[in-house]
C-alpha cells in the first residue's frame, strides 16, 4: 500500500521521547511489511530526518511546552481559545496552517493515511476527508489531559488542562467513530475507548530501536550506578512519577546508593545528594546497561511506557509501579512490582543486595523482543486490511 505517516514529529535518527521511538518501531515495521510510507510533519529546529528520502518536513518548529518561551506558550493559548481548539491542537494548527493538507494532498494519492495521535486530525479534520484513515492512539488524550488537571500545581493550570480534556474527548470520540481502524499501545486503552471501536481496533506491541538484549552476567562492563531511571521528565505524566521516586522513595534507601536520572529534568526539580543527573544520553541501552537495576517509577499517564519495553528487551532487572507495566499480563522473572514507596525501596534494596552478591539478575530478552516485533507485525497488517476494505 502507498501510506501516508501524519505526525507532529517526524522520526529522526536519534529519537530522543518515547513518542519518537514508538513512531520509529511503527514506521520501521510497516517499511519491512514492503508499505511505502511517506512520513509527513514537522520537525525540531535544526534536526534532520532519519529517512529525507521519504519524509516531507512542512515545518521547522518547537512545539513542546519545556523550550517554548513564556511568550510563545501564551500566544498558543490566546490561539486555543480563539480557535475552539485544545491547546496541543491549536499549535500545529499554527504551524502548519496552508501547508499541512496541501502537503498530504500533493504528495498524494494515498491508499491510506496513517494519523499519529489525534492532535494532527484536531487541528485539521479536513484530513479525514483525503484517504481512508487509520488512527493511532499513543495515549488516551483526554484522560492524561484530566490527570494533569488533577496534579497540577495551581488552579489556573488546573482549569486549563480540565478545558484541555473537554475539548480532546469530544475530538478523540470523534475521530473513533469517523477512522476506518483504530491502534492503541495498551489493551488497557483499547478497552476505554467502549463498545464502539472494540471491533475495529487492536493493539500495537513495541520495540525500542534495534538494540540486542544485555549480555549475560559476567561479560558486563562495572556498573556506573546502583539505580538508574530514564525518561522525559518534563512532561507532566512522567514528572509526577519522578517527584514521588525522588520525594518518597529515595529517603528510604540507604544513602550509599549511586542514583543516575538520565533525560530531561525540569530545573526547579531538588535533587538528594546521592541522585546524579546525567542529562540527554546518547544511547538509552548503553545508559541502562550502566546501571544495577531499572527504577519504573510510573504515577500517572495512559498508553504503554517506552522505559518498561527497553528494559524487558535488554533482559534488566527493574522495580516497576503498576502503571509502568501497562499493556503487559506477563512480567520478566526479573521484575518486581510495588506500588508504595516503602515496597519499592525495599524491593530496590533486595534485589540490590542479589545482585551485589555476584547474581546480576540479567536474562535474555531475545525471546521478547521476538515476540513483540511480531505482534507490531500483525496489529499492523489488521488495521491495514480494514483500511483497504
């Protein structure tokens, strides 16, 4: 088929948010099903695309809410509201007004278009209008958009982002009703969207990039770190579970703990002396593989978490928050649940002394990583048919 990847972010070569590397594993696998997808959108100033041959950049712009200036952030909500839009909609709206659907239009005709997210589709429904449409669901919008209302830490933001999950329900419903097929990244998710969608939807299992699983214990390099935790920090869903891990957790470990935060942490963040920010790494895997054990420390958010994947397919030891574990009915041998800030600590601590014993708790995550590029596989060539029909 002759796809058409609408996307907010266009893939680059080094994806950095687990947005980017879940349209990587997407795109990637439906290139090797022999689809040719041209992947439509924007991109960050001054990146490039991993494929320039099949990628149309309609745009140069920063659109996430953690480097836009004060400036830029207000004049995205005065166009929210002058729009009738959701503030994420009403972003692109303005980036990509008189270019978008022109672009989709002229590269086109398409078999299919492949909508990212609903924010694309929200800023611009006359693509609904173009090819027949399959819609994927990284997360269910209006339901992260009411947990950030809930944790919001004034009341101003807390009204905006309670009119942010107003208007992306009405849009998400919608547009359940109008796609051909619907993708989700979590059962969970498939289940929330109700009767409507349950015959025309599935679930998409991810991989993280094409890194081989951990080598076995005792061929690793020294650990750099105890604990390790990786994320995009400034994003809401993911901040509430780092504050509750630095905040509740970390004060009942022991204090000759190496802690590593890997990723981009808001600057008001206060960190306790024995957390090292290590920033943007160059290679998730190389940074986890650094580290004892994976901290998933989930509070918050829908859809399924990127970090959780990357750790099972690199066979790491990780103490995991039921959230971070969504979308998934079997666990590693080597994962521990816990939900509480005095379980986690004291599964962190026992599993710690395990592996400070000589036993490095690693296990081959080729299996799952088989098993998951073959579902992606499948759930892709389900939507794909009912596009086509």
């Amino acid at each position: 088929m002759r796809l058409a990847f609408l996307t907010s972010l266009i893939p680059v070569a080094r994806p950095d948010t687990g947005f980017e590397i879940a349209n990587a594993a997407i795109l990637s696998s439906l290139r090797a099903a022999g689809h040719e997808v041209t992947a439509i959108g924007f991109m960050r100033h001054g990146e490039m695309p991993a494929d320039p041959d099949q990628a149309v950049v309609v745009a140069e712009i920063d659109i996430e809410n953690a480097v836009a200036s004060t400036g830029r952030q207000l004049r995205w909500i005065a166009a929210a509201f002058r729009f009738g839009l959701p503030v994420a909609c009403a972003k692109l709206r303005l980036a990509g007004a008189g270019r978008l659907v022109e672009a989709v239009r002229a590269q086109g005709p398409f078999d299919a278009l492949i909508l990212n997210s609903v924010m694309l589709p929200g800023a611009f429904p006359e693509l609904l209008e173009i090819a027949p449409c399959v819609l994927v669901e990284h997360n269910i919008e209006h339901a992260s958009a009411r947990q950030n209302a809930e944790n919001a830490g004034n009341v101003l933001l807390r009204r905006l982002f309670a009119r942010e999950a107003r208007l992306l329900e009405a849009i998400e419903r919608r547009l359940w009703r109008q796609s051909r097929f619907v993708w989700t990244l979590a059962e969970e998710d498939r289940r929330a969207m109700g009767a409507e969608a349950r015959d025309k939807s599935a679930v998409l299992p991810l991989v993280s990039g094409t890194a081989p699983p951990a080598i076995v214990a005792g061929q690793d390099a020294p650990a750099s770190f105890d604990i390790g935790l990786i994320g995009t920090w400034t994003w809401l869903p993911n901040r509430v579970g780092l504050e509750w891990f630095l905040q509740e957790v970390c004060p009942l470990l022991p204090d000759d703990l190496r802690i590593a935060v890997a990723g981009r942490v808001p600057s008001e963040l206060r960190m306790p002396l024995n957390v090292t920010l290590v920033g943007r790494v160059p290679a998730a895997d190389a940074f986890l593989r650094s580290c004892r054990i994976v901290a998933l420390s989930s509070r918050a958010g829908t859809g399924v978490q990127l970090k959780t994947i990357e750790a099972m397919q690199l066979g790491l030891p990780a103490v995991a928050t039921s959230l971070s574990c969504r979308g998934f009915t079997e666990l590693p041998a080597n994962f521990t649940l816990a939900d509480s800030a005095p379980d986690f600590a004291r599964a962190l601590a026992e599993r710690l002394a395990v592996i400070r014993a000589g036993d490095a708790q690693r296990i081959d995550g080729e299996a799952f990583l088989t098993r998951q590029r073959a579902a992606l596989a499948a759930g892709l060539a389900q939507g794909l048919a009912a596009a086509a029909r």
